[in-house]
C-alpha cells in the first residue's frame, strides 16, 4: 500500500511545523486518546491540534489527522489537503486498496459482538468508494431481481407478456441512494446535536456514518438475488436474515455513542435507526417483488402491492 | 501562408537584412529544404490541412475511428487506441444502441424497456462515472481517454444487439432466446475483457479489481438491456 503511506508522510511534515509553532495545543491532544482527540478538534484551532506529541505523530499521525479534521466540519472543510473545490479533497475519499474493501464488506457480513465496525474497520479511513458502489449495484440487483422474479412466477400464464420493467431501476436509484444518504445525515445530525453540551468521546464524522450505512446495505444484494426462487417461507427467511444481520452492524455500531445519554433517547434512537432500516428492506421487497397482477399502470405507491401479494401467497 | 514561407526564407537567406527590405517577389523560386525551428513546421502542417480537400479531412478521422473499431475486435495491449482518443465512435455506437432498443414492446406505456434518453443517460453517465472512480482511486489515464476507451467497448454488445432483432424476427421461443442469451453472455465478456486490456495499466496495481468491477458491472447493465429486449406483438 503505498499511496496511504504517502500521505502519512506529508501530514508528518505538517503536522511538525504546527508542532513546532503552536506547543500548547499539541500538549492537549497528548493526554487525550485518539477518540477524544475529536472533540478537542472543535475547540482548537482548524488544524492547530494535529498531531498530537512527538511519539503519537510517529505512530498514528494519520488517525488523529484525518479523525479530527473529518469531524470538525460537515462536508466541505478545511482539509490540509486542499478545498473542497479541488480533485485532491474527493481524492482522500477514495484512498482504500481492494484488500480493505473486501475487509470492510467481510466485516459488515460477519457482525460479531464487540467490534465495531467503524472502529474496527474503517479505523479513522472512511471511504466513498463503497457505499457508492454497494448502492448501484443493490439498486440494479434489485431491479433485474426483481423482473426476473415476476417472469418467472407468470411464466405459465399464457396471457402473460414479458416486460423489462425499466422504469423500476430509476425508482430503486431514489429511493436506495435517498436512504443511504438522508438516513446517515438524520443519525449524524441528531447524534451530534445530542452531544453537543458535553464533548463526550465517540462522536462519528458524517463520513463515518454514511460509510457504515452503505457496507450494512451490502447484505441485501445477494438476498435480493436470493428472491428470485420464489418460495414465500425462502423469501421471509432470507428476508429476516439480512435485517438481522444488517441491523445488527447498525446497532454494534451506534449503541457505544448512544448509551451515554439518558436510557429513553438511547432506546429511542437505536430503534429508530432499525425500524427505517426494516422499512427499508420490506418495502423494496413489497415493490420489487410482487407476486401478484401486475397493475396496467405502475403502482408507484407501495401500499397496493401487499393486496396482492395477500392473494397470492394463497395461490401458492 | 505561401507569403509567411517565402518570407522566412529570404529571412533566412539574408540574416542581416532587416524587417526593412520585406518584397514579395513573385519570380525568386523557392525551393529546397528551409530549416526552420519545430514550432513553425507544425505551422506549415495546419496550414496544409486548411488546404486539402474536405473529403481527406473526413477520411481521416474515419480511417482513425475504423482503425480503434479494428483495435477493440482484437484488442491487446496498445497505446494506440489511448493516445489519439476522439469521441465520434463511441457516440455513434450509442445512437445506433439506443435506436436499436427502441420499437420494442412497451413503448406506449412504461413498463417496458429503456427509453432512447435512458439508454443515452446510462451509457454517457456511466462511463463518466467510471472514469471519475478510476481518476479517483489513483489511475493515470486521462478524462477523455477513458471515455473512448469505454465508448469503443460498446462495439460488441451493439453486434450482439443487431444478432438479436435479426434472431427475433424469426421468432421468440425458448430457441431464440437460449441462442440470444449466448450471444449477449459472450459479447459482454468480450466487451469486458477488451476494456480492461486497455484500462488495467493506467491503475496502481493493488486497487486494479476496484476500478474493474464497475466496468463489469456497466457493461452487465447494458447486456442486461439488450438481453431483455422484447419485441411488439
């Protein structure tokens, strides 16, 4: 890996000279850990903290640099490595080798008590890279999933003529990326604003949170796969599955920061955050998926299908 | 121009004559070889182009465009098809895509196939997409580079398109379709493995498989497209 190494090496020489011209904030950042040197962004200057002591800029410089200056602002920020206007900044976005995204998506597959994904996983390098792609593909999976689901249950009927359904991939396109990026703006937003009057530890840049919600969806692709055998217990059973898995990444993830705050909100939040996401996955199947007649003209609103996915489960 | 070259060269014949002595005389033969700095022969070569006739300007670019056809069809580690890029093959294979989607099944209502302007949108944006992800993860290839490149791939999958409605008009059983099903599976590896000799060495090579997955990924889209194509009864 070399291009991560790079970079660690320039922060190096910033952050020496920051070092070098303003002691008082390295002292800081030097009795405070890595996850708390998050909070002491904000109270020092943009930039000034970075770094930390001497022997943390040799070992972890990287994760206290990009760590704090993510979460100092909300998207377009002060990053040392240049504007928002420039290639550079969305470079940083993308800076993860084949090996940590297969880690990542291994990591959000396998969900063990404990680990925390974005601690364990992303470790303060939070990437674009796959929640951007993890949505397009689930977006056309879903979409050809689902065509290929409705050939395949009216296959008998002779009345029946093949459709290609195209218009469902520009509705999967809305309402996938819609959630994977509104939701994590929601959680941040809200987590942030809760956390506001203490400082506390733990607080997760948007980045992070936007990471963590699109590796979680990653399940649903080969479940939506999975659908086409067009047995209900399958399809429920695959469907449970994959929110248990995919929730509990989101839970593991969220409940550290959570449970600091008072035991309603804490509930309240964790909740919130599985019920969207269980929406989420039984509205996709409601829509992509139906079983029942097709409608003559799309049915865009997703309360029609489950008629007739009632009467068909019958049928079957 | 012809008064630019013959001023040179009595510029060149009488080095101390000054801007002064500046006639053009039309009975002093200029002939031979003027040696003259680079910057002025590429000079003289715009000029000429501006003077040949229009039907060699546009078999030029046509010879170029044919020669990247010929180079997708047997596609092997070249840096032809990425020095001299254009654009024109790659917008012709779409219109002819796109137009060839169309007359299928559904077009008066929308449950059917791709509408011209999806296709169009598909194919440019993703191949915008594709190479901002490769320019983003690290790749030296350049912007319009990686579009040819992409946009020359199309090529097998829009043969396999016109193999199709030529299948399909002889019918729509479970033949045709086995028969359309090979043809596509095959164009779009073709497709696949033709873009990748062409794109791999441009990546670092611990991240090649991120930068190639989305090319797999857009062409599998447009083959899905061609593949369930239906055609109006």
């Amino acid at each position: 890996m070399a291009s991560p190494d790079d970079l660690q090496f320039q922060e190096f020489e910033e952050a020496a000279e920051l070092l070098s011209a303003d002691p008082g904030a390295s002292t800081l950042s030097m009795s405070a850990s890595n996850n708390t040197t998050t909070a002491t962004a904000a109270a020092a200057a943009a930039g000034g903290g970075g770094g930390g002591g001497g022997e943390d800029v040799k070992l972890d410089l990287s994760e206290d640099e990009e760590g704090q200056e993510e979460s100092s602002e909300l998207l377009g920020g002060q990053k040392a490595t240049g504007g928002f206007w420039t290639f550079e900044y969305y470079q940083s976005f993308f800076n993860v080798d084949t090996m940590q995204v297969l880690d990542r998506v291994k990591g959000s597959v396998m969900p063990l008590p404990g680990r925390n994904f974005i601690k364990h996983h992303l470790r303060n390098n939070p990437d674009l890279y796959g929640p951007f792609w993890i949505c397009v593909t689930l977006v056309f999976s879903v979409a050809i999933s689902g065509n290929l689901s409705t050939f395949l249950s009216k296959m008998g009927d002779p009345a029946y003529h093949y459709r290609p359904q195209f218009h469902r991939v520009t509705i999967a396109a809305v309402v996938i990326f819609m959630y994977a990026w509104l939701v994590p703006i929601g959680v941040w937003g809200f987590l942030t604003w809760r956390q506001g009057n203490e400082r506390q530890i733990g607080g997760y840049s948007f980045l992070e949170t936007v990471c963590v919600y699109g590796y979680s969806l990653f399940i649903y692709i080969p479940t939506s796969v999975l659908w086409i055998i067009p047995y209900e217990w399958l399809r429920w059973t695959l469907i449970l599955v994959a929110m248990a898995i995919s929730g509990s990444v989101l839970v593991l993830t969220f409940w550290p920061v959570v449970r600091d705050d008072t035991k309603v909100m804490a509930v309240a939040t964790v909740a919130t955050i599985v019920v969207l996401h269980m929406l989420l996955a039984i509205g996709c199947k409601l829509y992509f998926f139906q079983t029942g007649v097709l409608l003559p003209t799309p049915a865009t609103d997703p309360t029609t299908p489950p008629i007739h996915t009632t009467l068909s489960t019958q049928r079957h | 121009p012809t008064a630019n070259q013959r001023l040179s060269a009595e510029e060149a014949s009488r080095p101390f004559a000054g801007l002064s002595d500046v006639s053009i005389s039309e009975d002093i033969p200029v002939e031979g070889d003027i040696s003259v700095p680079v910057a002025s022969s590429r000079r003289d070569e715009e000029f000429s182009t501006l003077d040949e006739p229009v039907k060699e300007t546009i078999l030029r670019d046509l010879r170029a465009v044919g020669n990247k056809f010929i180079h997708v069809l047997y596609p092997k580690r070249s840096s032809a098809l990425l020095r001299d890029w254009d654009l024109w093959g790659p917008l012709l294979l779409c219109v002819t895509l796109a137009l060839l989607l169309q007359g299928g099944a559904a077009d008066s209502d929308d449950q059917g196939g791709p509408q011209f302007a999806e296709v169009f949108v598909i194919i440019w944006f993703g191949s915008i997409i594709i190479t901002l992800n490769s320019k983003l993860l690290g790749g030296t290839i350049s912007f319009f580079q990686s579009l040819c490149v992409l946009g020359y791939c199309i090529m097998p999958l829009t043969a396999a398109m016109a193999v199709c409605r030529i299948v399909l008009i002889g019918g729509s059983g479970t033949v045709s379709f086995a028969v359309r099903l090979v043809v596509v599976t095959a164009s779009f590896g073709w497709s696949t493995f033709a873009s990748t000799a062409f794109l791999a060495d441009s990546q670092p090579p611990n991240r090649k498989a991120l930068v190639v997955y989305p090319v797999f990924l857009f062409y599998f889209v447009i083959g899905w497209m061609i593949l369930t194509f239906s055609p109006s009864q």
